[in-house]
C-alpha cells in the first residue's frame, strides 16, 4: 500500500483527563477542536466519550461533500467524487482510521483525544516521519471557519 494524506469525519472519540471533570469543564477544553452538540456523550470517571449522531452525518453529508469541491476546486482529487459515490450518507459504509488530539488542561496538563474518523477521501501517496502538527491545524481551521455545514464541527486529517 503505501503512506496517504486522508481527510475524515470524527465518528467516536475518547478524552481522558489526570483528574475527574465536570461535563461543563469536558465541554469547556474540548470544544477547541469538536462540536460536542453532534455527540452523544457519555462521561465515566476521568474519561468522556462521544459517538457522533448518525442523523448528523446523514443530513449533512452531501452538502460537505459539495463545500469541500468548492475549496479545492475543479483540479480536485477525484477521490473526493469516488468516496461521495461510493459510500454516500451511510457512515457505516465509511472506512475508518484513527489519531489522536491533544489540548491544554486548565492546569496546564495534556489532555489526550484518541478518534476514529469515517475516511471522506485518501490522496497522494506522502513520505512524512514525523505528523503532528497537521491534523490539529486542519482541525482547528474547520472547527472555527464560517462554513454552514455542522460536520465543519469534527473534522480531522492524518497520514493512513
């Protein structure tokens, strides 16, 4: 196979903090890098866990298909139009990976995000050792751009 830059939907992750946190102090970190009104969540100990809402992904799947034609324009991968057709609305049909996240405690700690993405599209066999800084620029720029489509609120890109 090979090493390729993908771009994806966050369908599940997993935080988990040194000390037990309030579901306002979950929501207050993590909203930095994922809209948690697209997650069901559920919060256990020292760990929160989110599932994305499958009604989401299906109703506004299309429409971000179409916003990511549109930033990449007509020399677009033709990926973006395979994956489209291939796995449509269905996030189950979706193949995964997974990475992980990280964000500043309130005292200063890592708090570690481990997800897994439904793959939208895979591109460009890549050589890269060392990819940390990528997905979260990625993220954070989705996260906090003006695009009206909700999935804007958990995406996410790695090296698969």
């Amino acid at each position: 196979m090979g090493t390729y830059y993908s771009l994806g939907i966050i369908s599940e992750f997993v935080a988990e903090s040194e000390k037990t946190l309030t579901q306002a102090e979950w929501e207050q970190l993590l909203t930095k890098r994922l809209d948690l009104s697209l997650f069901q969540l559920t919060i256990h100990d020292n760990k929160i866990y989110g599932s994305l809402y499958p009604e989401i992904f299906k109703e506004n799947i299309k429409d971000f298909y179409q916003i990511l034609k549109e930033i990449a324009g007509p020399n677009r991968s033709e990926n973006i139009d395979y994956y489209e057709k291939k796995f449509g609305s269905n996030l189950d049909d979706y193949h995964y990976s997974g990475t992980v996240l990280f964000v500043e405690g309130s005292d200063g700690s890592l708090i570690k995000i481990g997800v897994r993405f439904a793959l939208l599209f895979v591109e460009g066999k890549v050589s890269v050792e060392i990819f940390n800084t990528e997905p979260h620029l990625i993220n954070w720029l989705f996260r906090n751009s003006k695009i009206e489509n909700k999935l804007a609120g958990c995406v996410i890109s790695e090296i698969v």
